[in-house]
C-alpha cells in the first residue's frame, strides 16, 4: 500500500506581477510530490514587515497555481507565500524572495 502524505512545497519562483496600489498576481509552479493524493488548492499568505505577522490572502478555487490578490494597503510593502494542501495537511511554504510594494505602477509618488 503506498503511503499518502501532505504535499511537497511549490516550486519557485513565486512570481509577482500586475503590481497596483492594492492588489497583485502570484503564480508558481505545482509541487514534484502531491504526496499521493491530489492538490485541493493552495492557501496563499501575506507578510507586512511593519507588523511582522502572517497573514492569510485566501485560497486557490482548486490546484490552480495563480491567484489575483485585493487588499493591500498603498505604500506598503508586503512577502507572499503559497502552500499546496492534499487531504493530508499544507506543504511547507514557498516564498517569495524580495518584497514588493504596493502602489501603482506608473506613479512616482505613493
């Protein structure tokens, strides 16, 4: 019998692009391992420097890895992370590797 367990991380990079004063979007790439049991979604989080807290985002309508993020606050910057979960539980996060700030992109002033 084969062992089921959660799934492995995302693979990198976690991108971030349409950066705007209170959203963006993050894609990455499906784990190696769903851990022997298909991926129900995956449960992005933010992170705000000024709080040092982790955040949740939301969760991916199934294993769709991209997801459109509202909220943000203008001016402020911001770290994501995405977990793949199976029914066994959450992979360990994939992060991103800077951060971003969230303002529009062709504003010079926040």
């Amino acid at each position: 019998m084969k062992s089921v367990t959660k799934p492995g991380q995302p693979e990198g990079p976690l991108e971030v692009s349409d950066i705007h004063k209170d959203g963006c979007t993050l894609k990455w790439k499906r784990p190696k391992d769903d851990g022997g049991e298909p991926i129900d979604n995956y449960v992005v989080e933010k992170f705000d420097p000024e709080t040092g807290i982790w955040l949740p985002v939301g969760k991916t309508t199934g294993a769709v890895p991209e997801m459109k993020v509202d909220g943000l606050i203008p001016g402020h910057e911001y770290k994501f992370r995405v977990k793949a979960v199976n029914k066994e539980g959450e992979s360990e996060p994939l992060e991103t590797i800077g951060t971003i700030t969230a303002k529009d992109p062709y504003s010079r002033y926040i």
